[in-house]
C-alpha cells in the first residue's frame, strides 16, 4: 500500500519525453524495469551456460582436429605430386558447416565464400556448378541465393564430433550421385586460432583427372585402384574439413556466448542503476510529502 | 584378389565402412565399447531438384526411430 502511493509519487520526476499521463507512465516504469532486470538476468545466465558447455567440447574438438588434420595433409601429398594437366572446367562445390545457430558468423563465412567462388571473375567456374550442402544452416542461407545449383543436402552432422563414418558416407552419396564434375572443391572454415577462423578450401581431383596426370602416370595402376584411391582421398579429405569445421563452430559459439554474457551483464548494471535511482527518488519524494504535512499541522 | 566383385556393389568406401564394423565388432568387450563410438553416424540426406528438396531420408535406416524431419524444405 505504502509502495503503491510511492509509486504515485514518481509523478513529480520530470519525464524526458514530455509530459503526458504522467501517473501512469512512471509507475509502468518501475514495474517495466524490474521486469526487464529479471528478464536480462535469465538471458544471462542462459549465455553464461552456453559458454561453459562451448569451452569444454572446444578442448575435445581441438584435440580430435589435431588429429583429424593428419589425415587431410597425408591426403594431399599425393595430389602435390601429381598435380593434374589441364584446369578443371567443372567444379563440385562441398560446403561445410552445421545444423544449430548462437555460432557467430560461421556459416554465413562459409556460404559468402562459395558465392564469392562461384562468381569469381578471375579463375571462372560454371554457372551452374553443382553444390551439394552439409548442414542445415548454410542450406537455407545458400537455397535463398543459388538454390538452383543445389544437388544434395546433408544434416545431422555436428552433433558430437565428425566421425570418418560420416565423411565416408557423404563421400559414398556424392560418388553415387549422377554428378558430373572434374573436381571437387571442398568450402569449411579454418581454425586460425581459439578466437578467429576463415573460410579455406581444399581440392580433391577426381578419378580421370587423376589417371591423366604426368605423375600418376609414371606408375601402372589398375584402374580399379585408381578409382578406390580417388573414393578414399573424397573421403579423407571431407573429414579432415568436418572435424576442423567443427573446432571453428565451437570456438566460434564459445566467443559469441562470452559477449553475450558480457553485453548482458552491462545491461544488467545499467538497469539496476535506474532502478535504484526511481527507488530513490520515490522513497525522497514520500519523505518530503510526509514533512511538507507534519509541518503544516 | 584382382577379380573383385564387391566394386559392382558399393564404392571403396561403403567397403571400407563394412570391413571396420566388422573389425569393431571383433573387438574384447571393452575395446569394443570405445570403438562403436568411431562408427556412429546418424547422416540424413535429400536430393535437390531445380531448387525444391526432396525427401530427407536416413542414411542408415534401422537408426530411424521414428522422429524423422517432414520432407521438403
């Protein structure tokens, strides 16, 4: 009762947006802003957790990227030493990125970087070059823009850490697929360090390519191995991006959940402080009502 | 050797894939527990048609309990 004539009492507060019912508008604005408190401080902690869980599964992907990149480098040893003949004229464009948000800029990183290759002036890809999309994220982003490029669409991916069972049954659908390409060039971001990444691309030649080329040649391989190599090397290399992509997400998640926090705990502080001030100023605003009346009597 | 017939079937792959599971498999209890974890994949996949997507279907489908995605995008 006390603190509903105090609240009434807020009217002599001058109002930075004029004068209008004064009465009511400043004793929404009490209410207004300890509801708002409670609600900032929920997001708060919200972010805070989400940051947590980022830092920990960061260090376990970190560890399995280390790893996993063994692959990739052994990977493209071979494709050093027998680079191929001509340039490839058809590419197969692989993104990489995941299915949940609250990432930072990661996904739009990497779809930003595929439309940049594919309307690259300098080294000129197809119009129509194929896309086929790990990830649902960069699926919705890329199916606004280039949807009539899109082939294949994967998701599920990201959850936990890539597995080489994923990679090879992504590598297992593109084979399948009736795609025509010469070959595959592969989207992902890459881990710089704990607080930056960029979108990179690794290139995998396909089979013929392969077989064309002078270093390959130098060697009598049976086709059927050639063709196993050039599957298993898709597969490798697909990996190798999957677990690095997926180290950038962490990274990417733990840093936007950190600023989160912080940009939430500033609102908190900023909200706490006008609220006081209306507390106070109500509670002197009683205190002069109640000595203004004592000293009339 | 050289007349295999598995590459009629499935890619290099899918080989590779099948050989591992049953490596894992072989494996002492204990072993085999860490291992499955390597083998786990839930990939779902659609097929795209002149900017519509199509079905999503499980890549493995004895894992699909049940509470698969709607089709199309």
């Amino acid at each position: 009762m006390l603190a509903r004539s105090s609240l009434a009492r807020i009217a002599s507060q001058p109002s930075p947006l004029g004068a209008a019912p004064k009465t009511a508008r400043n004793m929404a604005t009490l209410r207004e802003i300890e509801l708002r408190l409670k609600s900032v401080r929920n997001i708060e902690k919200i972010t805070k957790s989400m940051k947590m869980i980022a830092s920990t599964k960061l260090a376990k992907a970190q560890r399995a990227m280390n790893s996993g990149k063994q692959y990739g480098l052994a990977n493209s040893e071979i494709f050093q030493h027998a680079p191929s003949e001509a340039p490839a004229k058809r590419k197969l464009f692989i993104v990489v990125s995941s299915d949940k948000g609250l990432c930072g800029g990661i996904h739009s990183s990497v779809s930003k970087a595929t439309r940049r290759a594919i309307a690259d002036t300098e080294n000129p890809v197809d119009a129509d070059s194929p896309i086929m999309v790990i990830g649902d994220k960069s699926k919705s982003q890329l199916a606004r823009v280039v949807s009539k490029n899109l082939a294949m669409s994967f998701n599920q991916i990201g959850r936990d850490i890539p597995t080489f069972a994923d990679a090879a049954g992504v590598a297992d659908l593109v084979m399948k697929s009736n795609v025509q390409y010469d070959s595959i060039v592969i989207v992902y971001n890459k881990f710089i360090s704990a607080v930056s990444y960029e979108p990179a691309i690794i290139e995998v030649v396909n089979e013929n390519s392969l077989k064309e080329s002078a270093g390959f040649r130098a060697y009598e391989m049976e086709d059927d191995v050639t063709r196993d190599l050039a599957e298993f090397s898709l597969a490798n290399a697909i990996y190798a991006a999957l677990v690095e992509g997926h180290a950038c997400e962490q990274s990417a998640r733990r840093n936007a959940m950190d600023n989160a926090s912080k940009n939430a705990k500033d609102m908190i502080d900023r909200l706490t402080m006008q609220y006081n001030r209306g507390r106070q100023a109500a509670i002197t605003n009683e205190l002069v009502d109640i000595i203004t009346g004592a000293s009339a009597l | 050797m050289s007349s295999a017939t598995w590459r009629n079937v499935f890619t290099y792959n899918k080989y590779a894939q099948i050989t591992a599971r049953a490596v894992r498999q072989s494996l002492k209890e204990s072993e085999r527990v860490v291992a499955e974890k390597r083998g786990v994949t839930a990939l779902k996949y659609q097929q795209w048609e002149n900017g519509v997507g199509g079905q999503q279907v499980f890549l493995n489908p004895e894992e699909d309990k049940g509470v698969g995605k709607s089709a199309a995008v």
